[in-house]
C-alpha cells in the first residue's frame, strides 16, 4: 500500500496566497437585497491534490478578515432600525475540486466546493439609539459560517493569480424579528499566490 501511494504523494504540490477582499452581509430588506461591504485580506496555505486525469482536490487553510454592515429592522414596539457594523477575523477551510487546464505553458484551474468558516476575534459597532447594551459578536453573530467556494485561476511559472467568491449560505444572526430576512455573509477576493513544484 505504501508503495503504490509514493507516485500520487510525489505530486501532491503545496502552495502559499495572500489576497485583498470584498467582504460584506446582505440581507432582503422589503422587495430588494442590500449588502453592507467592506475591505478585507486573506492569507492561506493550500496544496494541490492530482487524483483524476486533469481534476485535483485543493484543500486550504486561510486567515481571513471579514466582515459588513446589516439592519436590524425593529418595528415592534415602536424600536427604531439598528445598523451593525462588524469587523472580524476567520479560520477558513476551503475544500475545492479543480479541473485543471493546461494551455501552452499557463494553467487553468477552475473549482468549486464547501468553505467551512470558524469565526475567531473580532468587533461589532452600533449606530442607532434603542440598544440596551453594546452589541458584541458573540450576541449577535453566529460562530460558524458555510459557504460555497468557486473561483479560477491562472498560473504561470508557478505564480498564479485567483478570483474566489465566497457564498454564504448560513444565516449569520443569532436572533431576528420575524419581519426581517436572514444575514449572509458573502466576499470575492483576488489573490496572488505560488507553488512549490
């Protein structure tokens, strides 16, 4: 066994990226979607898996900063709107499949697949009157994320240059009124990044 996996752990080739976000929380709010973007970075480690003719699996472990802007639209009672403005950082662990593409001396991949998110450090503002404490993330943002990874990527003498988007499908309030949608968090980021072949 260990024999006949030396030829598939000889192309594992592992990788390094750092990039710049668009991260930010969109929300339906009456007919129409809004997002509430800011800028964000990501650093990640990642490896290149071959295990099918041109597909390979492509893990990553990233440190990423997100966050945006949502309402909490409050008409009960007579409470007026909130807007939450959150900062965080993230343990992202994208686990994509790629088709890769070679086209005279550049490769393309394109993927896709799940991104597990596990929220770390962060900070939340409030503007808006109404709130009876300071809101904190752990009150008002789930610890965990899911969404969809897909992206591209073109790599030339094994520097390559990506665009992820990241879509959430997990509503990150912790509670909501019952007229107001769910929160996700969604970014694209734009990534430079090499490999170790």
């Amino acid at each position: 066994m260990a024999t006949a996996a030396m030829p598939v752990a000889a192309k594992v080739t592992f990788g390094v990226r750092a990039g710049l976000a668009r991260t930010a929380f969109t929300q339906k709010v009456d007919v129409s979607y809004q997002s509430g973007a800011r800028m964000g970075y990501s650093v990640a480690g990642l490896a290149d898996i071959p295990f099918y003719r041109r597909f390979s699996f492509r893990p990553e472990v990233a440190l990423v900063n997100r966050g945006g802007t949502y309402l909490t639209l409050r008409n009960e009672a007579g409470l007026p709107q909130l807007e939450y403005n959150a900062s965080y950082y993230s343990l992202q662990i994208p686990l994509t499949v790629a088709f890769n593409i070679p086209i005279s001396g550049v490769r393309m991949a394109v993927y896709a697949g799940p991104a597990p998110d596990f929220r770390l450090e962060g900070k939340m503002k409030m503007t808006g009157k109404g709130e009876e404490a300071p809101p904190t993330l752990n009150k008002k943002m789930k610890a965990f994320d899911f969404s969809i990874n897909s992206g591209i990527a073109v790599e030339y003498k094994n520097i390559f240059f990506a665009i992820d988007a990241f879509n959430g499908i997990t509503d990150r309030r912790v509670d909501r009124y019952d007229n107001e949608s769910p929160v996700y968090q969604n970014s694209i980021t734009f990534s430079l990044g090499y490999f170790f072949r």
